[in-house]
C-alpha cells in the first residue's frame, strides 16, 4: 500500500491527486473532531495526578529520551515491537506517573529546593569533574547535550529529582531487615548438605520387549501433538549486500596488484626478536660488565649484580617497530642469536643488550594473495553500488515485479526457499542455510501471507533483504508411520523411566524403613556415591539440578529420589549431614545481603506510598494518547 501510494504520487498528475486526498482527510478530521479520541482529556493532556498535567508532548519527550538512554545500554536502537515484549513502554509510563505523583506531594507539603542547594549538587558531580577534579562547565554541557537535555531542563528534572529524593528517604527513615530475616536467609543460602547416592540405569530397569502394535499406537495418540508436523512457508529472496554484488564483480590484476604495493606493508609479517637489556649509568660502567662477560660471567650474572630481575630486562620479543629508540633498534636487530653487544648510548642511558630467539618476517607474494585481494577490491567496490541496486530493485518492485522478477531483471540472484519452520529448520530438522543474518526474515514471513508487498528488510548498515511469500503448509498430524521410529525410541523411554520410578520408590520405601542404602546398592550391584557441601543453588556435574533440590526437600537421615541426567537414569539418595554455618553480620556476604534486602524493602515501602498517593490525589490517564504514543493499537 505505502509502495502504491508512493508510485502514485510520483508525477505531477498523482501529486495533485494526493493533495486532494489529504486535504479532504484533514477536513473530515476537523467536521468529525478528532478531539474525540481524547475524550474527557484536553487535546494536548495524556495524564492527570492531582493537579499535575503530563502533556502528550511531555510524556514523548520522556519516553523517547528513556528510550534512547535504554538503547545506548543496548549498543543499539530498540523496535517498538522489542520495547512491548519487554514491557518497557508500561515502565516508563508508570515511572511518568509515579514521579508526578511525588511531585504534586512536594508541591502540598510545600516543599522546595534552593538554587544554590542544585548549583552545589551539579558543581560536586563527579561526572561533571574534569582536570584537577575541579566542575568542568564544557564537560557539564557536553554531557546533559548527549542525554537530550538543554542546561534549563537539566537543572528543572534536578529540582524535581531532589524532592522526591527527599520524600522518599523519609518514607525508608530506619528501614532495616530483621535478625530473623537475616538468619532465615543465611541459612537458605548457605546451608550445606552431604548425601549418599546411587544411580539406576538401565540395567536395573530390566528386559523390555518391542513394543506391541496397540502399545505403540496408544503411546502414539497419547502424544500426537509432540510429533505434529509444523507450518511451513515457502520464500523467494534477493540478498543485496557487498558481498553479493562482489561475486560478480570483476576485479583486474594491475588494480590488485596497486592495492597489493599499497598494503604491502600490513600484508607482511615483521622480524621478531626477543631481546634483553641491562642499563648503566654511563660507558665506563657498561664496557666494565661486557669485559666481566668476556671473561665467564653470563649476561644474567650481570644482571643480578646490578640488583635486577629477570622481569626487569626482558624487553620481550618484539618487533623494530615497537623499540623506541632506534640506537637500541639498530643495534639488536643486526646482532645473531646469543650475541652480547657493545656498550650503546642510547637515548635513556648505556646499555648492553642480547639477542635471544629471532623469528624471521615473512612477506607474501601478489600470487599467495591475490585471490583476497581480488575478494577485498570487489567487496569496496560493490559498497558504493548498493545504493545504485536497491533504488533500481524499489522501482522494479513498485512497478509490480515479483521478488524474482526483479532479481532476474537486474542480474542479481533470488534463492527460493521450499519450506522453513518458524525455528528455521527444513522438513528434515535440519537448519535452513543461507538465511540473511541482521534480518528476523523467518518472523516477518510468517507475518505474512502469499500475495502480500512485503516491506524490505534492512541488514544493518551492510545491505537489504526482499522477499515474498510463495506458498503456505498448514500444519498437521504426522502418521504413525512417518514418526515410528521416534514413536518406539519415545515409547521405550517411557518405559525405563517408569521402572526405574517404582523402583527408586520402593528403595526410598525401604530406606524409610530402616533400611541401609548400601544394602540396598549391593543388591542391584550398584556403587555408593557421595557428594558433600552442597548448596541449594549448586549445579555439579555429578548431580542434576533436580537432585539437589529434592536434597534439601528431605530431613536429616531422610530419603529420597529424583530423575538423573536424562531417560535411562534415576538416583536415590540419604541426606547424611546438614551444616548451617553461623551467621556472621560482620562478614563481606552478610554486609551485601543487608544492603541488598534493605534496597528492596525501600522500594516496596516506596512503591506502596506512591499507590496510596495516587489513590488519594487522583491519577486519571489519556489510555488512546499512551498508545498513539508508544505505537501501540490498544494499549
């Protein structure tokens, strides 16, 4: 339809029609009233609390601002769809209403802020401080400029910030968590536990026939829906990116071999030497140790004398490049392996140096090369011609081409895909290969339906992505004989899991009774295995999650049993020790859970003052103005 109306209005006779068109809808806007969407509200009022007014345009400078901040968090911007699934659109509304409503109680409290309590606050902000830790006013206005903020509204949402501050801090005056909480929570965290186990397995689930006819079939209709075939869809898409247009885009060897001379350089792989130095305060010092190294002293004996560790003169082994004085560069790459040079003046004194392992450079030929750099040179190229294509592939697709229509046209390659699921596998389970990464294309295809002009899909910065819908498979009943093989497998699954219940349940049974696991074990010729200091949250690679909690569901000397690491296993267990470590206040742990339940405990007591606030002041919301908003039909 946006195609349509695009094309239509392309020259001067749709232009005049579409004139026409909007004038006569803004007309019927201005008859009917469009007023009425906001009825109760002012046209310009999205919410209010108490005699507080939140503006539409307030509220989409915030939620925009909010957005945008939560987006740089992200590394990238956030599509309406991700901000509803997320549920960021409701927070930042709430948070909206709740700070107005804060700010309509500091206003009948009569509370306020003096300027030169914010101008302190601001002047001692440790983001604003640049050098010498002094307020740098350039930082200060860089910054609030980055968050969308002009110095005015800055110092405003300061103001407002300040007092809710302060009201909150008097609602949680003294909020503190109980000894008891803090005990019960040292001891749901910390308590430790040692069991006894042992693991059935297949073995001790016995024999077990092939399924019959009627068994299979009962265990088949029992869990259909576990083996339904699902929809599939079938896609034609065109990829336009870079690397595409560069398959076929021809690339000469004199211009390979230009940027070959021109990256010869980065191409090439510099000598590497690892080189050690000792420094002396002048020649005569330096040419004294060399002559002591001419007689039988080693290189690391002077070192030791001059009180250095060996850390202290490796310079590593390390490139010309990276040596910063070049008499020192100089001279250590002209030496051979386990030479000692002469004393060097070098810029930051005398020193000897010694050659040690040296590894060679390398400098590739065009020919070892020149298939990238063909690759690279087409891939450069082919970035300037994307624009070009994807006008040209717009106005083939607006003139009502199919995707593969215009891909033919234009000489590029359009891939059709004969069925994908909505996890992206083929009719085989296996994925589908050669789907556009950057583009949800599975989800907008099965938003779609055969015959509709689907909007193009951008990679990035890195291409776009066509596409249309050529054909849907509904989802289905599989046959019995299509799935036998994973009927039977699932089947026999189910079986061993079952015996293996009934048997741990009637071991736990026994061991309830005063039997001793390890009798029990030596009876199905099992081992006894121990696991101790487990905690509530541990995951080992022994015990299944599933264990570990069934531990700590069971008293001390108590048993129990729980699924193993999949179908063909199950453990039972005795819990034979429970350690509660002392609860200490003053420890770094118990200090960051303090903190981190009164954290909690300040909110909720917030939060509820803010509920019972807005009860009491009257909080009414514009709900069509939110949702014209956020981008939301029904919000």
């Amino acid at each position: 339809m946006l195609r349509g109306i695009r094309n239509a209005s392309s020259n001067w006779l749709g232009k005049a029609i579409m004139t026409i068109v909007m004038g006569l809808l803004i007309v019927a806007f201005g008859i009917w009233g469009i007023a009425d969407i906001f009825h109760g509200f002012g046209q310009s009022s999205l919410a209010t609390v108490g005699s507080t007014e939140i503006s539409t345009e307030q509220f989409r400078q915030i939620y925009n601002d909010r957005l945008q901040q939560i987006g740089r968090q992200f590394g990238r911007a956030l599509p309406p769809d991700q901000v509803k699934a997320l549920g960021l659109d409701r927070q930042i509304l709430q948070q909206v209403i709740a700070e107005a409503a804060l700010d309509e109680d500091a206003r009948r409290k009569g509370l306020a802020v003096s300027d030169k309590e914010i101008s302190r606050q601001i002047m001692t902000d440790p983001n604003f401080k640049g050098a010498h830790d002094a307020f740098d006013p350039a930082r200060f206005a860089g910054l609030i400029r980055q968050l969308g903020y002009t110095e005015q509204r800055f110092v405003a949402e300061q103001r407002h910030t300040t007092l809710r501050r302060q009201i909150a801090g008097t609602v949680t005056a003294g909020v503190e968590p109980s000894t008891k909480l803090l005990e019960a929570l040292n001891r749901f965290q910390n308590e430790q536990r040692t069991i006894d186990y042992v693991k059935l397995g297949v073995a001790q689930a016995g024999s077990i026939d092939p399924p019959t006819a009627d068994q299979l079939s009962g265990y088949f209709n029992a869990h259909k829906v576990q083996f339904r075939a699902p929809e599939y869809r079938k896609i034609a898409l065109v990829m336009l990116t870079p690397e595409e247009v560069a398959k076929w885009t021809a690339v000469s060897d004199d211009d390979a071999r230009k940027v070959y001379e021109e990256r010869k350089n980065k191409l090439s792989t510099p000598e590497r030497r690892q080189l050690r130095q000792i420094m002396f305060p002048n020649i005569t010092d330096a040419q004294a140790a060399r002559e002591k190294i001419t007689s039988g002293a080693s290189f690391d004996d002077i070192a030791k004398e001059r009180g250095l560790a060996a850390s202290d003169i490796d310079l590593g082994t390390i490139p010309r490049s990276e040596i910063v004085d070049p008499a020192i560069a100089n001279a250590g790459f002209a030496m051979k392996t386990d030479e000692i040079s002469q004393p060097i003046q070098g810029k930051f004194g005398v020193a000897l140096i010694k050659v040690g392992r040296i590894e060679p450079g390398n400098q590739p030929t065009y020919e070892s090369v020149a298939e990238k750099l063909k690759h690279d040179v087409a891939v450069e190229r082919a970035r300037s011609e994307i624009n070009n294509l994807h006008n040209k592939m717009e106005d083939e697709r607006g003139g009502g081409a199919t995707v593969i229509e215009a891909a033919k046209k234009l000489g590029l390659t359009a891939v059709t895909i004969e069925a994908v699921d909505r996890s992206g596998r083929a009719p085989d389970g296996k994925p589908v290969t050669g789907l556009p990464q950057g583009a949800d294309l599975i989800a907008q295809a099965f938003a779609s339906d055969v015959g509709v002009d689907n909007e193009t899909l951008q990679l990035g910065n890195n291409g776009f992505v066509w596409f249309d819908l050529l054909g849907v498979t509904p989802s289905r009943d599989r046959t019995l004989d299509e799935v036998r093989n994973k009927i039977e497998a699932g089947w026999r699954d189910e079986q061993i899991s079952g015996r293996l219940l009934t048997k741990a349940t009637d071991m736990v049974r026994k061991l309830d009774q005063g039997g001793k696991l390890a009798d029990e074990a030596a009876g199905l010729g099992l081992k006894v295995e121990s696991a101790s200091a487990i905690k509530r949250d541990a995951t080992t690679a022994e015990l299944p999650a599933a264990v570990v909690a069934a531990a700590f569901r069971v008293v001390k000397g108590g048993a129990g049993q729980a699924p193993g690491a999949g179908h063909e296993e199950w453990i039972v267990f005795r819990v034979t020790d429970v350690t509660v470590p002392p609860l200490d206040l003053a420890s770094d742990e118990m200090k960051k859970l303090r903190e981190g339940i009164q954290r909690s405990l300040s909110d909720e007591y917030v939060g509820q003052y803010i509920v019972k606030l807005e009860g009491e002041i009257g909080t009414t919301i514009n709900q069509a103005a939110v949702a014209q908003i956020i981008g939301a039909s029904n919000f």
